[in-house]
C-alpha cells in the first residue's frame, strides 16, 4: 500500500477563507460608511425642509408685512438691520441657516402672493461618493402661498 502525502492543500483552503472572509468585512465597511454619509446628507434635507417651513410661518405671522415684499431677500445677501418684526425674522432666519446648513444660505422672493425659499448648503463631503457629475451645492425650493 502506498500513501499519498498530500502537503499544503489545507494552508490554500485557509488563505481562500480568509481572502473571502476580508472581501465581505471590507464591503461591509464600505456599505457602513455609505450608509452613514447618506444618513447626513438625508438629515440635511430634512433641516432645509424645516427651516424653509420656519420662515413661511414667520411670513404668515406678519402677512401684511411680507405682502409688502419686507421679507424678499436674494442668495448671498446682507442681513436686515433694525428692530423690525420683519428685520428680526430675516435675520434670525439666515443666522440658522447659517448655523445649521453647512455653508448655507437662503432666499426668498415673492410674485404677488406667492412666496419661492430657496435654500442652498455645500455637500462636499459626499462628492467622493455620488457620481462625477454631481455638483457640490444643493438647494432645496419650496413654493408657498399667503
């Protein structure tokens, strides 16, 4: 009888498992990740949601001032000065928007009564992640009636 040495075959099976088993951790990290980044910028999206409905409501509560145009104020503009109710709710709306938007900035424009906020933040953080011809502003619009 003789015996077949069969040397190394089981060091190849353990280096195959551990390539697998590294591939899907790997992957699974890089979903992780993913996850984390879209979560961010969903949470975003969500605070322009809120603060564009903030100023409407600010509007609606001085509805004769902003259908005066008081409240109409461009991307990249100054803040309102003075002790307005108007001044005061612009103001204080850029400054959130500043502070909770990243590179954030707002608008609003009125055509009679009808009211567009437009609100725009950086989102470079996510440019590695989404395809190349994605740009690295976002804005979001919201359209409301006085």
């Amino acid at each position: 009888m003789r015996r077949h040495k069969e040397s190394g075959v089981s060091l190849i099976e353990v280096l195959v498992a551990v390539l697998v088993t590294a591939t899907g951790v790997l992957g699974a990290a890089s979903m992780q990740i993913n996850a984390v980044r879209y979560n961010q910028a969903a949470n975003t999206r969500s605070t322009a949601v809120f603060l564009a409905n903030d100023i409407s409501d600010r509007m609606r509560a001085n509805r004769a001032n902003a259908l005066a145009g008081t409240y109409n104020i461009a991307l990249a503009a100054d803040a309102p000065t003075g002790n307005l109710i108007y001044q005061q709710d612009v103001r204080e709306w850029l400054q959130e928007v500043a502070n909770r938007l990243p590179g954030g900035d707002g608008a609003v424009s009125q055509s009679n009564t009808t009211f567009t906020i437009t609100l725009q933040w950086n989102e470079s953080r996510l440019a590695k992640s989404r395809e190349d011809n994605a740009g690295e502003t976002e804005s979001f619009v919201f359209i409301t009636e006085l």
